[in-house]
C-alpha cells in the first residue's frame, strides 16, 4: 500500500475487528475442541485484495487458544464483512486525530 508520494508514509496493512451477529455465528473444531466463531478479522492486503480469519471461544468454556478458522463462504458472511469495511472507511474518514 505504497503511495505514490514519497513523502507519505508506507502502510502495510489494514485490519479491522467485526462482531458476527448470533444469528450468523457457526461451529468448528480443533485439535479435539469445539469452538464457536464469533470475530472475524479483516485485513486489507497490499494487492487491495482482503484475507478474512474467524476466531471464537470453546463451547465448553475457557479461554482456549487463539487460533484462527476458514470463514465459510456464505453470502451474509460475504455482505457482513463489505458492510463491516465501509462502515470502518466511514469512521476512518471522520477520525479526529491523536487526543
């Protein structure tokens, strides 16, 4: 994410947190735990092309590891997170600086 400015300074990646509705969250397994998904994050990548991981909590409680899954490929998955990259464009752009 290079600018053509010189001046500007080099991004290298962008990455937003989303909530995933109740109604939108599934299940998965790993390494012999269930974990239900409930984040997903987005990351704009320097070919403005987007990587999208899920992460959750196990069902049966804890903590458990941070590990990241595959988001299904499902519309309203697909339409959360473009929904969820305009809404972060939007309040980028109304940003008021450092305190």
């Amino acid at each position: 994410m290079n600018a053509p400015d010189g001046d500007a300074p080099e991004v290298s990646a962008l990455a937003i947190n989303v909530v995933i509705p109740p109604q939108l969250r599934w299940r998965d397994f790993r390494r012999g735990e269930e974990f239900e998904l409930q984040t997903l994050t987005v990351r704009l990548l320097p070919d403005l092309s987007v990587a999208v991981k899920a992460y959750g909590r196990p069902v049966a409680g804890g903590r458990g590891a941070y590990v990241s899954f595959a988001m299904p490929d499902r519309p309203q998955l697909r339409a959360l997170v473009d929904a969820a990259a305009n809404r972060a464009a939007d309040l980028w752009r109304g940003n008021t600086g450092l305190g």
